[in-house]
C-alpha cells in the first residue's frame, strides 16, 4: 500500500509542481481527487488477474491482490476494469472454460471476488467479466460427455461429425458459412473411450505385439514400480501412464479402473513417443473385441478404441477450444448451450459484475460481415441487461466485443452490442507517430463514428493501443518515450471510451506470437516495488527479464516526474476533469485537417464538443517545432500540455511530440 503516501503527495503538489511542458500564459490545473460521480472519462483499465498482483506469494496473480491496488487504479482516473477470464480453464490465460458457474481456485474464493467486488464500487469502480462465448475448453464435462456418449444432449452443443465436409454440404451446420478443413479436428471420443475396470495382456507376437482386453471383477492395481519392465498402458484426457506386470516370459497384464473418452494405447518407454515406442491398432482396425487378440502396430499406430467411428469437431482457435453449436441464429436464444450461460452470466450478474467484454464474437456465426453475429449478441446482450435489471439496477449493463475487423466491417455489430473495440485506432495511431503525419487521423476517426452512429445512435467507440493478443506498443514505437507519451495523449483526447492495457503505463514491451515472439511476452505482470515479488509463474519461464525490474516499477516510476506513468497520470486526469474530453464528440478543425496539409501536416487537430463545453485538441508528430497560427480559437484556458508548448497571441509554437488541450 505504498502507493497511498505517494498519491497523496500527488494530489497536494502546486500547480508549478506537475510536470506536463511549459505553458503560457497559464500553468497546468491540479490533478483532482475523485469524490462520487467525478471519474467523467470513461477510463478502463485491462489487466490479467494471474499476473497483475499476488497477494499471497504463490506467484500467481489472484483477486486479493487486485482488491490491495485498487488505490493505484483509482487514483489513475480508472471507472472499470476489464478483467482476464476469471473462470477455471484447461490454459494459464482462461480463453479454454471448464466451468463458467466457478472462479478458478488459484484466485481465490467467490468470497475473495465478492470482496474485490465491493470495494471497487466503493471507489467507483466497475468489474467487466471476461466471458468467452465461440468455445469452450476441451476439458469442459459438457464436451467430454458430448465425445462419450452421442446420444447425449451435450453432443449437438457442439459441431461433431464422422464426415463434417458433406454433413455441411448437407446443410446440417447453420451456423457456418463455409467449410474449412483446417478447423475440423479428430476427436478422441465419440464413443470410442470407456469408463470402467479392465484387465490389460500384451503378448509378445513375433516382432510385435497383440493387446487383448476383458471386463474385469479382480482389484484394480496400481502402476508397477519396476523400474525394469518396459511396457505400459497409456489412456485418459490428459493421459495417464501405467505399467504392467510381468505374467511369464513374453506377456504383461496390468487390471485399471479407466476413463478414457478416446481409447488406450500400449507403450514401451514412460518418456519417449519415438523409435517405435508406440503400439497401437493399424488404420481401419480400431476397435478392439473384448476378449480377442487385436495384433498392434508401431508403423501406423491409431488409438486403440472401445466402438463407434472417429469423429471431428470444429475448433476455429485449435483443437483445444471447440466451438459451441448454438444452432440457427433465430433459434439460439432456445438452445441448450446459450441457456445454460445465460444461467451462468446471471449468476455473476447477481452477484454485482457491471459488464462484460465478450471474445472473439466474429467467429460466433463465421458469417463475420453478415446479420447473424449482430442478431445472436443482441439476443445474448437482452438476456443479459435483463437480468441486470432483475437484479434492482436502474441503468443498463456494459458490454464490449471484440470484433477484429476494420471499422466498417464493425460497425454493424452495434446492432447487437453498445460498445466495439476499434482496432483502427491503433492502426492509425502507430502509423500516425511512425510517418510523423497526423492531418489526416481526425477525419478518419470522424469518419469511422459516422458509420457507428449509422447502425445504434450511442454506439461506444471503445478505443485502445494494444491488448493482450498483440505486439506492444512500446515495441511497435521502438521503446520512444515521447511517442508512448503521445500515444497516450492521442487516446485520452478521441471520441470513445479508451482502454488502458496492463503494463502499457510502464512502457512494458514485448512481441506476440504472430511477430516471432510469444503470447506470454505481452502479458507480463505489474512490478509494484521488488521485481522478486512479481507473479511470473503463470508464464512459464516466457518473459523478459531485461523488463521486471526495480527501475521500472510502479514505485520507482512514481518518484521520477518525467516517467511514463506520470504521463498517464496527468492525461488520464485531464480526461476526467474536462467535460469536453470526457464525453465529447469529435469535429474537425477548420485550418489543420486533411484538406488543408500544407499548413502542418505533422498536425492532429479536432475539438472535443459536450454540450456547452468545448475543447481545442492539437498534437505535433513531428519531430522538430511547428508554430500554429490559431486565430479564431481561444488560446488563455490549457487544460494540460506535453512536451514543449508556448502560447504567444493566437500562435503556439509546439515543440517535437508535443500536445496541447484549450478550453473554447
């Protein structure tokens, strides 16, 4: 709890004390101290529960450590935080379900997340859930019932099929759009796995070796621990080893209670799958009698299955995370799996979550452009804002999709959701910095509301740099300290309502996999004091080590005024302070825009318009001065600046990277 002595420096400090570029006539406003109803800016803040803070030094991140920082998200300006999937999953990053209904143990308690619940409200502070709706994990005992027993209900909550090519051709997949191999994955299921006790033989057959298997009464054993016998039955999701008996002197048997949903096969090495060590059934010869000799195979060595015929399912993200069969779209709301999350949702609704990011909502229907995502999220976003209701709120429930597209492909998704993230922003945004040009950014994202407030008049442009799926931005500017200040003056000045990503504040780099780098490189955990405290071990040995250090950390950070932190301080707190950054809507300006590029076009210039409050937004790429002659706006109420910025009459000369907020 360090951060409280230092914020209360902070917010006691003079006006002369606030670092933020030298103005004239006036210097800058002090930060405000929020009081109830004062955080205007919409701020979000996106962090990993399993890296962001530990509060019980099992390094991995948990609810408790969340709740012990929430001073520093505070005293950021922050209104929500969007957390990473809270739920049990078969992977550290949760996108992989196996229970929504639960909240993964290494967390904490429901009594934990409640608690982390309240005390964010107190402050002001809403929580977004995480709920992930195209899939779920392969651990999910609504998919392992689904691959053991077709004539189960689960089986048709997800898109299984012995011949998925012609049962789409057929028509029997409304939900798709077209057939893609590459996303159909052999199951080990259907029912070709078993669940009981078995006795195990393998004899030796020549060069080879045949399995024979019968039901069995006799106790069931544990593995062997000789170490010197050399054959194994291998089963189970995940699998499960165990080695056999000698019973004379070229056979082993072994009795198992097993529960395997995809068969068995036999081993001769506990460590290696290579040099034939793998003996299973030959193409075509899968099934195995009870009680007859079925010859193995090392060549071509198929699961050895107990019935039925190998199946597929569609996983758009791989085979870990199948994907959910909701049915014909106009339907969906009465089906199995969208009932049983909206029972979920309800659940955490009640228990007072504020709103939900929902992932990867273009696969849903893989019509991406067409009307059937729109029509299934508003279906899903009803459901949900209804139970809000129900549970005594007066306003409606916050939702925000991830829709990877360009913006226009995005903008019919606000028929079903009130907020998007606009992944253009960034796009624009990096190319902005890197080409030192900004006279055309406003027009485009004017241009790109436009077409939002075609479909839903409120939409809610939800504006970002990265996230969690993505090369940093620190990485992307090439670590540019006065790119990333700018970067985060560009997102706390634009129409929307911006998201703040973990670490991003710190200036965290990182490649993600699709840049040669790794996913876990670009979720690393916050460093609040001591880089030894820091919870790494979701990561698994992937993080940078040249950046979990004591010099870059929250508290070292807040101790040097012209840190990248104190920068996000200080815009963040503009935001909220001003009206017309807050919640204001984006014109352009009359002399700099992208029409007029001869007078600067190094210049990004618009006004922010809520109600009566007006503000001019100007930001200099370049990387030298410009002087402005700005004769027909009022130049004598800075509401922040950064880097170099100097008023004399209607000029303002703005030195390289910098920003400057008038009030109008």
């Amino acid at each position: 709890m360090f951060l409280a002595a230092v914020f209360s420096a902070v917010l006691s400090c003079q006006q002369t004390d606030i670092p933020g570029g030298e103005v004239t006539p006036e210097v800058l406003p002090d930060l405000p101290s929020y009081a109830a109803g004062e955080k205007l800016g919409h701020i979000s803040y996106q962090l990993l529960i399993y890296t962001f803070a530990d509060s019980n030094g099992d390094g991995v991140g948990d609810f408790n450590g969340i709740t012990e920082h929430l001073d520093y998200l505070h005293q950021m300006g922050v209104s929500a935080i969007w957390l990473s999937p809270a739920h049990p999953a078969d992977s550290y990053h949760g996108y992989d379900v196996t229970d929504y209904s639960a909240l993964d143990p290494k967390y904490g308690t429901e009594a934990d997340f409640k608690n982390l619940l309240d005390k964010a409200h107190a402050l002001d502070i809403k929580i977004y859930m995480d709920f992930v709706l195209n899939h779920t994990g392969k651990g999910h005992p609504w998919f392992l019932e689904a691959l053991s027993d077709p004539s189960s209900e689960k089986y048709g909550w997800y898109l299984i099929s012995a011949d998925p090519e012609a049962d789409y051709k057929a028509g029997k997949f409304p939900m798709l759009n077209g057939y893609y191999p590459g996303e159909w994955h052999t199951a080990k299921g259907g029912n070709l796995g078993y669940n009981g006790r078995l006795h195990f033989r393998v004899d030796k057959a020549g060069s080879g070796y045949t399995l024979t298997v019968n039901p069995s009464t006799e106790a069931a054993q544990a593995s062997n621990t000789d170490a010197s016998v050399k054959m194994f039955i291998y089963y189970g999701d995940p699998g499960k080893i165990a080695r056999m008996y000698p019973a004379g002197d070229s056979a082993w048997e072994i009795v198992l209670d097993i529960n395997t949903p995809w068969g068995v096969l036999v081993r001769t090495s506990d460590t290696s799958w290579d040099g034939g060590t793998k003996w299973g059934a030959p193409t075509g010869k899968n099934v195995i009698t009870m009680g007859e000799p079925l010859t193995l195979s090392t060549t071509d060595a198929q699961d050895i299955t107990f019935g039925g015929q190998t199946v597929k399912f569609q996983g758009a993200f791989g085979s870990w995370m199948p994907d959910i069969n909701y049915g014909k779209v106009e339907t969906a709301p009465t089906s199995g799996p969208f009932k049983a999350l909206v029972a979920s949702a309800t659940k955490w609704i009640g228990m007072g979550i504020d709103g939900m990011r929902l992932d990867a909502v273009k696969h849903i229907y893989s019509s991406d452009t067409g009307p059937q995502n729109p029509q299934f999220l508003k279906d899903w976003y009803d459901a949900c804002n209804a139970a809000y209701h129900n549970a005594g709120h007066s306003d409606d429930f916050y939702m925000v999709g991830e829709v990877w597209m360009d913006s226009g492909s995005v903008a019919p998704y606000y028929k079903g959701l009130p907020a998007c993230f606009e992944f253009d922003f960034w796009e624009r945004l990096k190319w902005v910095l890197q080409e030192r040009t900004g006279c055309y950014l406003a027009n485009d994202l004017i241009g790109y509301r436009a077409k939002y407030r075609g479909v839903r008049a409120n939409a809610i442009p939800a504006t970002i740099l990265t996230n969690h799926d993505e090369t940093r931005a620190a990485t992307v500017l090439n670590r540019d300290q006065a790119k990333l200040k700018q970067a985060c003056a560009f997102l706390m000045t634009a129409e929307g309502e911006p998201y703040i990503y973990q670490g991003e504040e710190l200036g965290y780099w990182g490649k993600d996999y699709d840049d040669g780098g790794s996913d876990e490189l670009v979720r690393a955990p916050i460093v609040w004091d001591k880089a030894a405290k820091a919870p790494l071990k979701p990561l698994g040995g992937k993080f940078d080590m040249g950046m979990i250090t004591d010099e870059i950390s929250v508290k070292n950070q807040l101790q040097q005024s012209e840190s990248l932190l104190w920068t996000y301080l200080q815009w963040t707190h503009a935001r909220n302070a001003c009206p017309a950054l807050a919640t204001g809507r984006m014109s352009a300006h009359s002399t700099y825009n992208n029409n007029n590029t001869s007078a600067g076009k190094a210049i990004a210039a618009w006004y922010m318009t809520s109600g009566a409050d007006k503000a001019l937004v100007l930001h200099n790429v370049a990387g030298g001065s410009v002087v402005l002659d700005l004769p027909d706006d009022k130049l004598d109420k800075p509401v922040i600046t950064l880097g170099d910025v100097k008023v004399e009459g209607t000029k303002v000369t703005m030195g390289a990277n910098s920003s400057a907020v008038f009030q109008q």
